[in-house]
C-alpha cells in the first residue's frame, strides 16, 4: 500500500558511482566544498498521446534513465551560482533577486541560455515561497538527456532547479504540486507546454509507463506487455522548441479550435477553454466529436479575419485571449486538421491503455490465456495505434521531420511500428520491438539511417539509439 511518504520526491542517501563522484570532483574545484545535496530529475519518452496534454487529454510517457544531476550546497549571500560539466554550457551567477525581478530573455536570435531553464525554476519557487527565501545556491548540472530532442531535458532542468531551490529553503511540496508549479514555471521560457514532462518526472516509477489525467494531474500505473522492448533513435536534427513559434502556433490553433466549436453552446466569455472542456460541454464521445470537426470546422484554412468575425472579436482581442506574444503576428490558422489530430490521438491513448490492461490481465492469468501468440497480437495492435499516431503527427499536426519519417520508413519496412516522440520538428522516435528482435532492429538502424543515410562512423551510430525500461522519477540524494 503507498504510504503518505510515497506522495513526496524521495530524499536519500547518495548512492556512488562514477558520474556522481565526478560532478562531486567538479563541485569541489569550483566551489572549494563537497555539495550538500544531488537532486535527479529523468528525461521521459512518451509512448502515445502526442500534443494533447494542452488540450487536457490524457498521455502515457515513462521516464528514462538519462537524467539531470543537479549537486548543489546552500551559501549565506543571497546569490545564485550555476556551473554546467558541459562547457558549451557557460558560468552564470546572480544575485538572488526577487520573483517579479527574474528576467527571462533569451539571446539576439531568440534562442534561451541554458541558464534560462534554471531561472524559470527558480522563479516559480521564489514565487510559491512568497520570495521568504533564507539562502543562496551554489550548483553544478551534470546532464545526459539528448538535449532539444524531445526527451525532455528542458523540464528535467527547470525541474531540477526548482526542486533543488525548494530544498534548500527547507520547503517541502508533494509531487503532484510540485509537478503542478514546475508546469507552470517552464512557461516563464515562452512554450505554453501542458504539464505532460513535469507530471513524468516527478510521478514516474520504475518497471511501468503513467497514464496521465488532468485537473486535478493524477498518474495511473500502465503496465506494458512482457514482450515489448521500447526503442529510442534520434533523428540527428535538433530542435530548440521556445526558439521558434511553431509550438505555440499549435497550442493557439487548439484554443481556437475549440472556441469556434463551443459556438454551438453560444458562448460569449473570453475564458479560455481547451478542446476537452468542449468534448465535456457538449457531453459528446470522441468519435462524436470527429464528426463535430469535420462538420463545424470544414475549411482547411481560416484567417485572422474569418476567425476575428466568427468569434465576433477585434483582431486586438483575439491577440490578447487567444494568441501568444510569438504568435501574435500570424495570419493563418489550420483547425481542423489540429482538432482532428487531438481528438483521434485520445481515443488511440485510451485504447492503447486498454490494450496493456487486458494483456496484463492474461499475463496475470485471470482469463488463462497469456500464450506468446496473444503477446505477438497485442504488440501488433499497440504498434499500429503508434504508427497510426505518427501518420497523424506528420500530416495533421504537420510537427515531423524527414529525418524522423525516414526512420519511421526503416522500421516499418522491418515490421517494426514506431513514432516521433515529444514535440518533434525534429528529435527521436520510439518504436515497439519484441523484445528478442532489439538487437537486430537497432543493428538495422545503425546500418541504413546512421551509416548509409546520414554518413555517420558505426562506432559513433551506437550512441543514438538505445532501447529503455521504464525507470523512477525524480530524488534528492544526501551526501552525508
Ligand atoms: P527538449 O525536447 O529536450 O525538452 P527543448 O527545446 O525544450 O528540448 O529544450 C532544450 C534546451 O534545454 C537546450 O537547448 C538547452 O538550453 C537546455 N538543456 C538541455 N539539457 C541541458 C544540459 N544538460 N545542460 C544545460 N542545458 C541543457
Ligand atoms: P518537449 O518535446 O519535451 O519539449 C513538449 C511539451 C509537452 C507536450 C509535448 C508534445 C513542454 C515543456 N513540453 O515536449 O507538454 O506538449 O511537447 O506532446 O512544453
Ligand atoms: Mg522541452
């Protein structure tokens, strides 16, 4: 049974190995002390549910091993002090000031300094402290998440900084709280993000995936098949997601969706509501709601001006609602396309997790029939909701890469199912491989993406692909 204690992040005795006593290394040449604390926060991959946690629609990620170690020890001047073993991520250090005095702004070309992510963290704790804050904070990062890849590593660090500052203050927050802020703090970089990488982070526990429901943010275990082995391959093309609008477009794309569907319920307030509030609103089944699109939304282009008249707004009032600052300028919108996508990719969740129950119940042998055949059926099916998801990424969300479908291509033509991952524009995918083919899958990707398609060196090809357990989510690791 979970005990009370299960619904904090874990605090532990460091366990040593050779990356934590290196960042210790690093800690102690820099600092001049051994840090007081390490905090972990994993990457994660999710397996389906693809641009619909903004939408409030349930996903199903797990976390990774790779991670963000963030060692740090608390100092009486009320400064911030961030070092990174990546040198291409530079020193910064501040003065701790106080919430409304944090400036977020990233560089001349719009891209964020790394420092940016622990700044909106830090700035969401300073926020929930009320700005009561009793130290400052030496820190040293050590990350391993591919970085702009759609694993996460942005979340893992505003996380880790968040975490690691409430720490420090002595301020203790229940995960799903602390999920909640983080969500809210990563937002300070300019992505209107749904809370899905926060919620992985904190919620996730070893050996399963989460299903992750909205409001109030609650993670449900998924076991998945005994045979399914998941596969992660990066595309080779990185994507900054708050150095571009591209994400934001989607989000705003998804608000005005949703408001011209609730038309029909002959709504007249600003509130902001999301294609889910609609589905409940108007008391419809997903499917109802597939024919709702195609019937209200039967454009393929709808322009600030067609939007502005049927909403009955100025263009200054749907720039203020409904728009973000990087989206603002915008003079194109597709909805139906984006509405399609969200509300077929929460009945592929819903049936994916369906799919991993009634397996489980076999395995279990409430039924008796968990042969391998009825392993090899399941798999079948769970790979076909992922490719069905990435066909709908790539043509409805229009959110892929071609890198990203020439992998999708490889596997498929090796049986395999697979989908991008995260946010995409670039990134990795995931696939389904039974578990006794994994080696002979990434040997195949190794050879026909990394070597022959992308002229990478074999050896180098290893450190892009890599097949992952479910693994636990976020801890703050004691040194003495
Ligand atoms: P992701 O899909 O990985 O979350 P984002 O575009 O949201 O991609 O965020 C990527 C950014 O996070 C990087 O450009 C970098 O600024 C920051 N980042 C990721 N990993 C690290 C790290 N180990 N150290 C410093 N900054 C990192
Ligand atoms: P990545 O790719 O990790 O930046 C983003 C969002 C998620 C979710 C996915 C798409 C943030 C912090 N993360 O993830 O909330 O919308 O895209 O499913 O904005
Ligand atoms: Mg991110």
């Amino acid at each position: 049974m979970n005990g009370a204690k299960d619904n904090f992040v874990p605090i532990i005795k460091v366990p040593t190995d050779e990356r934590k006593l290196n960042l210790c290394k690093h800690f102690y040449n820099e600092f001049g002390c051994q840090p007081e604390f390490i905090v972990r926060v994993p990457g994660r991959v999710n397996l389906i549910g693809e641009h619909i946690d903004y939408c409030g629609y349930p996903v199903l990620p797990m976390a990774l091993e790779q991670d963000i170690l963030l060692a740090g020890s608390l100092i009486k001047e009320h400064k911030l002090f961030m070092r990174n073993t990546n040198s291409k991520y530079e020193n910064f250090e501040t003065e701790l000031k106080s919430f409304n005095e944090i400036v977020i702004s990233p560089d001349a070309n719009g891209k964020p300094y790394w420092y940016n992510y622990m700044l909106c963290g830090i700035k969401g704790a300073l926020e929930h402290l009320n700005n009561d804050v009793l130290y400052g904070l030496n820190m040293y990062v050590d990350g391993n998440i591919p970085p702009a890849s759609g694993l996460s590593s942005s979340s893992a660090l505003v996380s880790s900084a968040c975490l690691a500052f409430l720490y420090a203050q002595k301020s203790i927050l229940n995960k799903i709280d602390i999920a909640g802020l983080c969500a809210r703090c990563e937002r300070y970089i300019g992505t209107q993000g749904g809370g899905m990488d926060q919620a992985i982070a904190f919620l996730a526990e070893k050996y399963c995936a989460q299903y992750i429901t909205w409001n109030p943010t609650k993670a449900t275990k998924v076991v998945l098949p005994e045979g399914a082995s998941f596969v992660v391959a990066h595309s080779l093309a990185e994507v900054n997601k708050a150095a571009t609008n591209d994400y934001n477009r989607r989000v705003a794309e998804c608000r005005l969706a949703a408001k011209l569907l609730t038309l029909s319920l002959q709504t007249t307030s600003h509130t902001i509501i999301t294609l889910g509030q609609v589905q409940k609103l108007l008391n419809k089944t997903l499917e109802e709601m597939i024919v709702l699109v195609k019937e209200t939304l039967p454009k393929d282009i709808y322009t600030k001006e067609e939007i502005c008249a049927i909403l009955n707004v100025s263009a200054d009032e749907l720039d203020n609602f409904y728009l973000t600052p990087n989206t603002r300028k915008l003079s194109e919108f597709k909805l139906k396309q984006r509405a399609l996508h969200v509300y077929e990719e929460a009945r592929r969740v819903e049936e994916f997790k369906k799919i991993c129950e009634n397996t489980n119940k076999c395995v279990n042998g409430t039924n008796g029939t968990g042969s391998v055949k009825e392993d090899m059926n399941t798999l079948e099916r769970l790979g076909k909701l992922m490719s069905e998801s990435h066909e709908s990424l790539k043509n409805l969300y229009e959110c892929s890469h071609e890198n990203l479908d020439r992998l999708v291509d490889i596997s498929s033509q090796k049986n395999i199912h697979s989908r991008l991952t995260g946010a995409g524009w670039g990134g990795c995918i995931v696939a389904l491989c039974p578990r006794e083919k994994v080696k002979e899958y990434i040997e195949t990707l190794e050879d026909e993406f990394y070597v022959n398609h992308c002229n990478i060196d074999k050896s180098k090809a290893k450190s892009y692909v890599f097949a992952t357990p479910p693994n636990f989510g976020a801890v703050i690791y004691i040194t003495n």
